[in-house]
C-alpha cells in the first residue's frame, strides 16, 4: 500500500517507528524483558478471564514446583502435563521458565537469575510509569510467527493480544501479578498496520476482537487469525503462547496518530508550513492581525493569577492571540509559572488548552499551580494515574458543579494596592535619574566622581615660594575661604550624641574635619582638636557645628552613662585582702601622682595638646581667634598664655 503522505511527512513518522524485525512489537525476541510462561494453549482465555475477574496470581520459577512432582523425577514446570499446568493455575500459581541462549548459560535460568529479572521488570515499569505515565509491561497471548528476510530458516514472534498488567514485589520476595485496570486490553496494532501494508490483508476480528465474559475473546482471535492466513496461503503460523514483556508503545502511538489525522494535521498553517516550505520565513496570520497588540500600556493592565515579569507577559499575550512561538529558557526561570499564566488567561478569553508534557513530574507541577489560583476544577487530568473513567466522571462532574462568586471590592482593592506599589517601585529609577540644576543626576555624578577618582592635584612651584614668599599666606586664606563655601552646599544632618566616631576616623586617616565656628581644618582636627582646647573652649566644641564629608553634625553633649555599681561581695574571682591591698596603694601613690601632675601643668603651655611641643596649643588658639571662633574664650586662653610666657620670659 502506498503512503500519500508528502516526503518531508512520511520522513517523521519513519523515524518515530518502524515497521520491520528491529520493532518489538513485531519481534520479541528472547532477551531479560521478556518472559515465557509456562501455560498450554488452552489456559490462555483462562488467564485473560481470571485477571479481568481481579484475581492476582503468584509468579514462580519454573523449578518451584510443588515436592509432589518432584518425587515424580519432574524438576521443571516446562515438563509437567497440561491438566497439572491447568490445576496449578487454578491454586493461582503461574510459572515462568525462559531459556537463555547465551553461550555461558545456555538452557533454562536458575530461580536466582528469574527472581533477578522478574525484580528488574518491575522497577522499570515502575519508573516508566511514573516519569511518562505510561505501563510499558504487558501481557502477551498468542503469537504471529512470520519468516525474517536476513536469516533463512529464522522465525520473528508479534504478539497478537496485549494485556496490560503489574508486577508486585513482596517483602519476602515473592511476586504477584495483577491486572493494570488503567488501561485497556488491545490487540498488536503494530501488526494489524504491518499485515495491511505487506500482504493487504485485514482481519476484523483481530481489529475490533470479541468480547466474552471477561475481557475479550481470546480463543475466538486466534482461531479467526489461524482462519485468514490459512485463506490467503501464507507463509505464517499462530501460536498459542504467553509471556510477560516491557514494550513502550508511546513511538508507536504517536506514529499511529501522525499516519491516521495526517490529513488533518496538515491543514495546520505551521505544519503546512514545516512540510512544504520549511526554507522560507512562516508568516503567522495571528501575529498580522494583531499589530501593536503587545504594547507596554497593555502589558501593564494584563493581570496575571501569578506574579510575571515584562518578557513573560508577552508570552501570555501571545498565547491568547493564538500566535505559534517557542518559549525557551533554562530551569529556574519561570516556565512553569508562565504556562500556568497562559492557561489562566486563555480560559478566561474562551479557549481550549491541552498541555502536553514529556514527564508526569512537568504535568503535575502546573496542575499544583492551577489548583493553587483555584483553576483546579476547570482542568482534566489524562494522565496516565488520572485517565480511569471513575476518575474522569468524577472530574467533568466537579467542573460542571463549580460555581464561582467573584468579589469585586475585593478585585478593585487588590488592583489599587497593585497600582500603588507599582507607583513606589517606579519612583526609584525616577529619582535616581532626575537631574538637577546642574543637569547631573545621581546616577550621572556618581559615574563621574568614579571617572575622576581623587581629583587632580595642584602642584605650587617651588621658584614661586622662594620668589615671592608673602603669596602663601595669600593662598593659604583663599583656601581657608573656600573650605566654609564648599560646605555650605553640602546636606546638613544631626548627629546626636557627642563627638561622632566618624570624625574620629576620618582624623585618623588625614582627612580632617571642618569646624564652622572655629573656622579650622587640619589633619589634627577631630581627636586633638579637642585635647588641644582648654575645658571652656571644650565644652564649646561638643556643642559647635561640625562640618565633614559634605554634611553638617551637631553634636551634643554626650551624657554620662549611670552604671550601678556592683557590691563588694559581688566580686566574682577577687580575693578581699587583694583588694584592700590595691586600694591602699593607691591612695598612698595618690600624692605624688597629683604632684606629678602639676609639674608637667606647669611645664606645657595652656591649651597645648599632650606630647605636643611648647607653644603649638597658643599658636592654634590664635588661629581659632583669627577665623572668629570662641574669641571670648580664645581671649581668655592667650591673655593667660601671654602672662605664662612674659612669666617664663
């Protein structure tokens, strides 16, 4: 039969599945993931019947059998008589026997090797199941042997019948077969499509099998197989066999789905586009009739059950217009919370979403998402765990009962609250942009001051000192001038509290602090300038405005700290006569250290700052006077120095 399907078509669905002896579903083969049961040909509708009835069977190996036939010298199941395998069967008891063709292990597994496998087919079903929500374990009745082209004489087995079933480990080790009520039982469509396209030959007996009291007919099936082929003459047989085999059929599905709506699909704008001119640029009706539609204004009024950046709300957008894109991105940047926008927002516009996903873990976290902003209810699951019917009637009743009673007040709140957040969050960039009289901005200046770093520096000749020595005091007071304009401009601030450890830093690393009522800036300014003041210029200066780094501080007095003081029995560690020893020292050094201290009093200049040379504190008070700061203190201080030094004169 030939495909009318275009070439470009006809290469996908090639590469998706294939019809030959490389496809399990036409060539089982004789590997692990397949095991022969011990069953005759009469016990495979039994089988069928019984797991349709719920029954669970218990799988054995093959040397497992009961110590009755082993008294008989019957080691294996696969040499008991029919009526033994049937009456076994009826205790619930299934044997399994593959034979190995390796040529290490040729012949019939031990029972270790069986339970190993029998384990490992198990876990893999699970794992299928559970990442693609599909069961890829099956069992198969009846087979269609047919002759491999390669290899004279070589014979390929397609099961007929596929029945879907689980495997159950128990804690002791034992294993338990079930049937999978999830799905369906079918027969091989692999092998209805490969019978129609080699020899033309359709049997509608297997297409659409009969139905008996359990399940379908299986006795009926193979006998109408063995019928057809026998009437045509071919080179083919049916065998009654059972076994149990791992086969994905997810392939074949998407293959049998391409191969039966092919028409309908390429009907498609983007498929159309993809098979026939995949060379040239796709123009999307939805983005032509929807210019503009993606402005800022609109992206700012879309709302969205869960909070989406810009790029993302274009994505929603472009969801509801119905335009065909690619949204890409990798993990953790919002994919999931983007489709569940998407879906949201074409619900409310009237539409029908299918989401499809690789995994179940995908599909599941969209549907946590849903049922979060209450959409849970409108969706319905076909996952693998949710495609039962009484799972689905369940779901289409909760949709169809859902009545919502939207809350507008509480709408219009929620939106004004939107509204104003979005306006504090805007003021930001706002201000930090805005520009000044000077047409520099925040941003702006701070680019620049990182441009210029610390600034040029100015380099005074030295010819020009020597030359004309009076111009440095003339230098030296216009930068005195300018320092009080500079600060002038900056943003003033109070800091309470004493003198600011700021100022204390700041004397440390040789930047100084500006004193607008003493006028004076110096390395020495911050700490010293403190010491170097007598105590009534001192009490001034922790009151005075001080300038530095381009803000004003106005300290205050600090006040004293009240700490209780601890009773003397309350000396953790100390020994009572220590102390009374140390403290009777002191009070006898008391004397000489007062006398010590009036020597060096009268030694050091007044307003001299400790360690400092004789003179320096009369020469920085003078200064203080001549910028105008503390005159009647200033005064005081130098009329005192000036007896001090006519004195020692």
């Amino acid at each position: 039969m030939v495909d009318a399907h275009p070439p470009r078509y006809r290469t996908w669905k090639s590469s998706l599945f294939t019809l030959n002896a490389r496809n399990a579903l036409l060539n089982l083969g004789s590997g692990p993931s397949v095991q022969p049961l011990v069953l005759p040909p009469s016990g495979l509708g039994e089988l069928e019947d019984r797991l349709n009835q719920d029954v669970e069977f218990e799988l054995l190996s093959g040397y497992s059998i009961p110590e009755v036939y082993r008294a008989r010298e019957i080691y294996n199941a696969a040499v008991l008589e029919s009526d033994d395998v049937l009456r076994l069967l009826g205790d619930r008891r299934l044997y399994v026997q593959r034979i190995s063709q390796a040529r290490s292990s040729a012949g019939p597994i031990s029972t270790t090797k069986f339970a190993s496998e029998i384990r490992s087919m198990a876990r893999r079903a699970k794992e299928a199941h559970d990442e693609r929500g599909m069961n890829p374990l099956f069992l198969c009745l009846g087979a269609l042997r047919w002759p491999l082209k390669d290899r004279s004489g070589a014979l390929a087995s397609a099961p007929l019948i596929l029945v879907p079933v689980k495997i159950a480990v128990r804690r002791g080790g034992g294993f338990v077969l079930s049937l999978d009520t999830s799905a369906q039982t079918t027969p091989n469509a692999a092998l209805i499509e490969w019978l129609r396209r080699e020899y033309d030959l359709v049997i509608p007996s297997l297409s659409e099998p009969a139905a008996d009291r359990a399940g379908i007919d299986v006795d009926a099936v193979l006998a109408d197989v063995r019928n057809a082929i026998a009437a045509r003459g071919l080179a083919l047989d049916v065998a009654s066999t059972a076994s149990l085999a791992l086969l994905d059929l997810a392939a074949f599905r998407m293959w049998q789905d391409l191969n039966i709506h092919g028409d309908a699909f390429l009907r498609h704008p983007l498929v159309d586009h993809l098979v026939h001119t995949p060379t040239e640029a796709f123009a999307d009706a939805a983005v032509m009739a929807s210019v503009d539609a993606d402005t800022d204004s609109q992206l700012d009024a879309l709302i969205t059950p869960i909070p989406a950046d810009a790029t993302q709300k274009r994505a929603v957008v472009w969801a509801r217009e119905g335009r065909s894109f690619v949204l890409q991105g990798p993990p953790g940047t919002g994919k999931s919370q983007t489709i569940t926008n998407m879906i949201a927002e074409c619900l409310l516009a009237g539409r029908k979403v299918l989401f499809v996903a690789e995994k179940g873990t995908a599909l599941s976290v969209v549907q946590r998402r849903l049922d979060a902003v209450g959409l849970g209810p409108f969706t319905l699951n076909l996952h693998h765990d949710g495609s039962t019917a009484t799972q689905v009637r369940a779901q289409l009743k909760a949709a169809l009962t859902t009545r919502v009673a939207p809350d507008p007040a509480a709408m219009e709140s929620a939106q004004r609250k939107l509204r104003n957040a979005r306006y504090e969050l805007g003021e930001f960039p706002e201000k930090l942009h805005r520009r000044n009289a000077a047409g520099l901005s925040a941003y702006s200046a701070r680019d620049n001051l990182l441009v210029l770093g610390d600034g040029p520096a100015v380099e005074v000749p030295r010819d020009l000192i020597a030359a004309r020595a009076e111009l440095v005091g003339e230098v030296r007071d216009a930068l005195t001038r300018l320092q009080p304009l500079a600060g002038a401009a900056a943003h003033e601030s109070v800091i309470r509290g004493g003198w600011p450890a700021a100022h204390r830093r700041r004397a440390r690393r040789g930047k100084g602090v500006l004193c607008r009522t003493h006028g004076c800036r110096s390395s020495a300014v911050g700490q010293d300038h403190y010491r170097a003041a007598p105590r009534p210029a001192r009490r001034h200066q922790r009151t005075c405005t001080v300038r530095t780094a381009g803000r004003t501080v106005e300290p205050r007095p600090a006040e004293r700290r009240r700490t209780p003081r601890r009773p003397r029995d309350a000396l953790v560690g100390r020994n009572l006569d220590c102390h009374r020893r140390c403290r009777e020292r002191r009070a006898r050094m008391a004397p000489l250290a007062a006398r010590l201290r009036t020597r060096r009093a009268r030694d050091r200049p007044p307003g001299c700052r400790r360690g400092a040379p004789a003179g320096e504190g009369v020469e920085h008070l003078r200064a203080l006077e001549a910028t105008g700061g503390c005159r009647a203190t200033a005064s005081a201080v130098r009329a005192r120095s000036g007896r001090t030094d006519s004195g020692r004169r």
